[in-house]
C-alpha cells in the first residue's frame, strides 16, 4: 500500500523529507525496509549555519551524494529495487532532452534543489507537457499568486504543486526556479521493478 507523502516537521529537514517522500512515491510502505529511513535520517541534517549550531543549515550536496550512492550500494544486496543517480552543477537542466525530464517519463522521482527563499528540496514526481508535477514538503496555506505554479489540494500520494518548467528554468531567485549552476544539485531514483523504458515514453513537447 502506498501511503500519502508527509511534510517536513522543523524548518530545517526538507532534504531528508523529500528523499523519503520519493522512496514512498515509488514503493509500497511494506516493501520499504526500516534501515533505509533509519540511514536517510542519520546522513541527513549535516550542516552547520554560520552561529555554529548544528543541523540548521539543512542537508549539505555532500550528504545527498552519499545517500544517492549508498541507496545504491544497499539495491546490489538485494534488498529493494531501487537505482539512483547524483546530479550536480550543470548537470541539472530542465528541457525536453534533459535527464530529470527523461527520468519523470520513465516513473522515476527526483529529488531536486529549487529557490524558495532559501535553497530547498523538493521531489518531482511526473511530467505532462510543460509542467512538472511535484511534492513540496514545506506546508503552505496561502495561494499562489505566480503565473504557473498551481497548488494541487487532491493527490496526496503524489503531488501537492503543479509547475510549469518555464519557471523552474527562469533565470534569478524565484520561488521554485532553480539555483545558480554551483549550487545545483538532484538526486533521479527509479524503482527498477517498475521502471519504463525510454521507448514507452516517447513524449513530444507542443
């Protein structure tokens, strides 16, 4: 049974929330091994903000990296069907070729770093057209009063926003535009089980 995706609890754990909340988008909750939310969370949170305190520069590039590639270390144990890829810099391009978009049409999710008055993780979970569907993990009460960002209030299992890839490819600190090259980072995770192949999801953008 897939369970809804969750919101982080502290102003500070959107990396580990959005990385969880793409474990549970691809697997079931019963298939999903206790060791991987109990690595996720002791990874995660490894930054210090400039008054020395800790955890309260969120979750480093560092740390997702590891994480990327420990997740995939853990799927050659057999333990989950799970393959995962680090992306960095400029490497992190939303377009119609781009490898977060061919991951979104093949069923993966993506964990990626956008602007949101700070950096901030959230996870893409499909793709339709021009936009993006995505699980934002900070909870919001107000509307959004952007062109292309849409609030999405009846698919908890999936997606709470709708955005169009225009704004996440805009240039300049907007909310859900991504950063600047340096400081791009995403994290692609498929559940190989489930995984389409690129041939099954030719999509032609208009």
């Amino acid at each position: 049974m897939k369970i809804p995706l969750q919101y982080q609890r502290s102003e500070y754990d959107c990396g580990p929330t959005a990385l969880l909340n793409a474990v549970s988008f691809l697997f079931d909750r019963k298939d999903i091994p206790p060791d991987i939310l109990k690595h996720i969370m002791m990874y995660s949170l490894d930054t210090f903000n400039t008054d020395g305190e800790a955890c309260k520069e969120g979750t480093s590039q560092m740390a997702m990296m590891f994480l990327s590639n420990w997740l995939n270390q853990y799927a050659k144990i057999g333990r989950l069907p799970v393959a995962s890829e680090f992306l960095c810099g400029k490497q992190v391009q939303i377009g119609e070729h781009s490898r977060i978009v061919s991951a979104l049409q093949q069923g993966g999710a993506v964990v990626l770093r956008v602007w949101y008055d700070c950096g901030h993780y959230v996870t893409l979970t499909g793709v339709s057209g021009k936009s993006v569907t995505l699980f934002d993990p900070y909870f919001r009460r107000q509307p959004f009063r952007q062109e292309g960002i849409t609030a999405i209030k009846d698919k908890p299992f999936a997606a709470n926003r709708k955005v169009d890839l225009a704004v996440l490819g805009r240039p300049g600190r907007h909310p859900y535009s991504l950063e600047e090259s340096e400081k791009r980072e995403a994290v692609i995770l498929f559940n190989t089980a489930t995984r389409k192949t690129p041939e099954d999801t030719i999509e032609y953008f208009l």
